[in-house]
C-alpha cells in the first residue's frame, strides 16, 4: 500500500510546481462545467415547457444528475493538473483529504452521499408532491445536498436529503401527474346512507377538474359521534389538488343541505390530531 506524505519534501513532491501549473485551463474547465451546468437546467425547464405536461416528470429529474456528472469530470481533468497523475499521490491526496472531509463536513458529505441514493432509488423527484419532517410541498428543485419544496402557500423550504435517512417522506403521486384528493364530510348518524354516498359520488362526477380514467368512490366511517364520508377521486394534475377539494367541499356541502342532511364540525381533539 502507498505511504501518506509525512515530509515538506514529500508533500511537495506530490503537487506540481506553481509554475507548471495552468490556472488558465483549470479556470476554463471550471466555468465549462458551471455553463454545461446551467444550459441542461435551461434546456430541460424549456422542454418541460413545451411538451406535454406528463412529460415533466421524465425530463426534470434528470437534471441533478447531469450535474454531479458535470461536476465529477471537471474534478477529473482538474486534479491530474494540480498533483503529479501516478497512483501514490493520488493516494496520499484523497486519502488525506477523505478523512479531513469526513471529520470537517460529517454532515454535509452524509447529505451528498443521500443526494446520490436519492438519484438511484427516487423517493423523490421533480414534480413530485411530499411530505419531508412537516413539510408539504411540490419538489421544484433536486440539489446534491438538498431539496427544495414549494409549499401551498408559496413558500420554498429547502430540506438536506439526510433527513431520509431518520424520517418517513409521504410522496403523495410518485411521479405520476394525478394524486388522490380525500375531502371528508361529517354528517349526523340519522340520515339515508346510500342517498348521501349517491350524492357525494354525483358531486365528483360532475366536476371539471376529475380525472375521467379514475372512477371516484365515496367511503362511509361510523365515528362515535358522526358519520364520517371520504371522497377519494383524482384531479387531471397534481396542480389542480387544492382547486378540485375546495370544489367538492363546496359542491358536496352544498349538495347535501339540500336533501336537508345536517352537516357537523369535527371536534377540536380530532382536527389537531389530524394536523400532527
């Protein structure tokens, strides 16, 4: 096994002279990358732009891994630049430098190596719709150490990927461009079952935002002090999820005062819970 540098003159053996150096080229490399870097993120929001909408879920997560590429060649044509290119010093160099990284930046390397895992496994992508520690949102950006999610109301929240590895995440489509929407109705135990279940489900059929490949279904609960009726349909775009629930609560409410089916408010304990 090659021996680490343990001398000014070993040291300095390993790198090139100042003069030998081209900081020209390695400046050159540099913002090559960060150009080829940059240009695949545009083409690939310019694609997503003008191709269907399905499409944006092929297209956009591939952008962080142009960029680690990007980044692991310039790494490659630079460093033969810097140090002689022979197998001691290669060595000796990211020998010394892994465990003054992994002592330094414990965190920030374990957040890289979860950026990797999440390009091979994909939790998460681009497009997606998750739940990360609390966190409910569209994942608008995959970087090599972190997540950014656009959450309801417009605010980005950005989550180091190694969260994952001490937490649930909740992808509520999966790359997919539909997701299920559950509104919930409670209504007093006293009423006609199947009249309330037939108008809830007339409710979704008509609306305009459901997605006709999915036939929706009402789902009745007895709760001890209601009769709880979920709506489980799919809208046409993950988008579109906060337009079509407010469309069927409203809709729904509306529908089922007037075969005089009196509607109830969930009690405080249940609708924190259901926050939590």
């Amino acid at each position: 096994m090659p021996e680490l540098p343990n001398s000014p003159e070993q040291v300095s053996s390993v790198f090139r002279q100042f003069d030998d150096v081209d900081f020209l080229l390695i400046l050159g490399i540099a913002v090559a990358s960060y150009l080829a870097i940059v240009t695949s993120r545009w083409c690939a929001t310019w694609l997503t732009g003008r191709l269907p909408t399905r499409f944006r879920f092929y297209i956009l997560p591939w952008i962080p891994l142009f960029r680690i590429l990007f980044v692991l060649t310039a790494i490659s044509q630079i460093v033969p630049l810097v140090i002689e290119p022979t197998a001691s010093n290669l060595f000796a160099v990211f020998g010394a430098a892994s465990v003054a990284i992994g002592f330094a930046f414990k965190d920030y390397v374990s957040s890289l190596i979860a950026g990797i895992v999440v390009l091979f496994e994909r939790p998460y992508r681009v497009g997606d719709w998750v739940s990360i520690e609390g966190h409910y949102g569209e994942v608008r950006s995959l970087g090599m150490r972190t997540v950014n999610l656009m959450t309801p109301d417009d605010t980005m929240v950005t989550i180091p990927h190694n969260s994952m590895w001490s937490s649930a995440i909740l992808n509520s489509n999966g790359g997919r461009r539909d997701m299920q929407c559950a509104p919930k109705f409670y209504v007093s135990p006293t009423h006609d079952g199947d009249h309330v279940r037939q108008k809830l489900l007339d409710v979704a059929l008509t609306s305009t935002y459901l997605h006709i490949d999915h036939v929706p279904v009402v789902v009745a609960k007895q709760l001890p002090w209601a009769t709880q009726y979920t709506v489980r349909a799919y809208p046409f775009e993950c988008r579109e999820q906060f337009a079509f629930i407010t469309d069927l609560t409203l809709r729904g409410n509306a529908a089922l005062r007037q075969i005089g089916i009196k509607l109830l408010v969930a009690p405080p304990s249940i609708t924190q819970s259901a926050e939590l």
